[in-house]
C-alpha cells in the first residue's frame, strides 16, 4: 500500500507564482514527515522536516494530522526551484527506522 | 569530499550476470541505507545497516543481498540480473541515531541490464 502519495508528477508555474507541492500520507502511529528536493545534477538532500517548522528557501509545510496531508508551499516561486521534489515519511520498524518516499514532483518554473 | 560516495557511477551488464555496487558514507556515519530507484516506482527503500549489523529491510529481493564491512563502507551485491533490475541505486548515510531524519546520499549508481 502506498504510505506516501504525491498526486502530481509534474507541476509547472511562472515566475512569481505561488507553488504547492502536495502530499499525503497514511501512517497509523504518530508521523513525521520530511520534504527532500534534488536539483538538477545534485544530490538528493533534506529540504525541510515537519518537526522543525521551519521555512528554508522560503518554503514551508504544515503537517495537517485531519487531512493526513503535508503539502509544500512556497508564495512567489523562482526558476531556482526548479527541481524533483521528494515527500518523506519517517516509519518505524521493529525499532528501527526507515524514510519511506513518495514518487516524487518535477517542478518546473517558467521565466 | 567527504560526502557518501557511490561505484560505480555506470554499469552495463546482462541478463544473468551478478554485480556489486559499493557506497563509502560520510565520515562518521554509521547508518547505511539503500534505495532502488526505478521509473515508476520512485525510490523504494531496499536495507539499512547500523555499525556493520542489519537493522531494517525492506523490498529487497532474495536476488540481492548486502552488508556492511568493519571500515562502514557498505556492498550491495545483485545476482541473477533481469530487465527489470534496471535502475538507480543510491546509497545514503546517516549520524548516529536517525531521528532527525536526514539522509545524506551519494550521487546513484545506473544499473542497466541487457
């Protein structure tokens, strides 16, 4: 069963548009998610977790436990956001841990 | 760099054939995990190991299996190659502990089965 939905494979915007990348979730425990972003030719790297609620690149996410959602968004975006965007769940097994990943959104920003 | 670093960055193999990829984490870093990236299916996590031991699976093959040497550096080894095995492996490590939830990944290593 998919753990992490991104429902958009692709997202397109211009320049200066508000952007939402969305996410949702199904976890029984409590959740803690994670957005990770690879732009292109890097590596793929930590974005921004729902427990810091913190805004990086002026991105933000709010975990939203009703919706079971966890949706990125950013009000004016730049042609620097362009990239693959990767929602993350943290899962525990057996007392161990793993990040569960969503299929990704290629966002493009247009000039 | 002292970042994850992952060989090999390409490899062209058969149908049948078996391959190792190897992943050095970060200095420091005792966790190491493996994702399989395919076209569709996004990144699907395969193993972790903590200090050398396996501490998490998850979708991975009886086909493939991995470990983790007393330096930290970590081989995934994929045997009895199909098509379907074509892909991106990335290898990812992690501090002590994983509860911060970030993963530092190495650059992939492109499987391609013929």
């Amino acid at each position: 069963a998919q753990r992490v939905t991104q429902p958009e494979k692709l997202l397109s915007v211009f320049k200066g548009a508000p952007v939402e990348l969305k996410c949702n979730y199904s976890y029984s425990g409590s959740p803690e998610l994670f957005w990770y972003v690879q732009y292109s030719r890097q590596r793929l790297q930590l974005l921004l977790r729902h427990i810091s609620r913190e805004s990086i690149k002026g991105f933000t996410a709010d975990l939203n436990k009703g919706e079971t959602s966890f949706h990125l968004k950013k009000p004016f975006a730049q042609e620097e956001d362009s990239a693959m965007y990767y929602c993350a769940l943290r899962e525990d097994q057996g007392g161990s841990e793993k990040l569960v990943f969503g299929k990704g959104t290629k966002l493009t920003v247009n000039p | 760099d002292s970042g994850v670093t992952q060989t090999p960055k390409h490899l062209i193999t058969a149908t049948g054939q078996r391959v190792t990829l190897r992943c050095s984490p970060r200095s420091g870093d005792l966790s190491v995990y493996w994702y399989q990236q395919s076209l569709d299916q996004g990144l699907q996590f395969l193993i972790q190991y903590y200090n050398g031991e396996e501490r998490a699976k998850g979708n991975i093959l009886e086909r493939f299996s991995a470990q983790q040497f007393p330096d930290l550096h970590s081989e995934l080894n994929l045997s009895s190659l199909e098509l379907g095995d074509s892909a991106l492996y990335f290898c990812a490590s992690s501090a002590d502990g994983f509860w911060t939830g970030e993963l530092f990944f190495g650059e992939g290593s492109r499987l391609t089965v013929l």
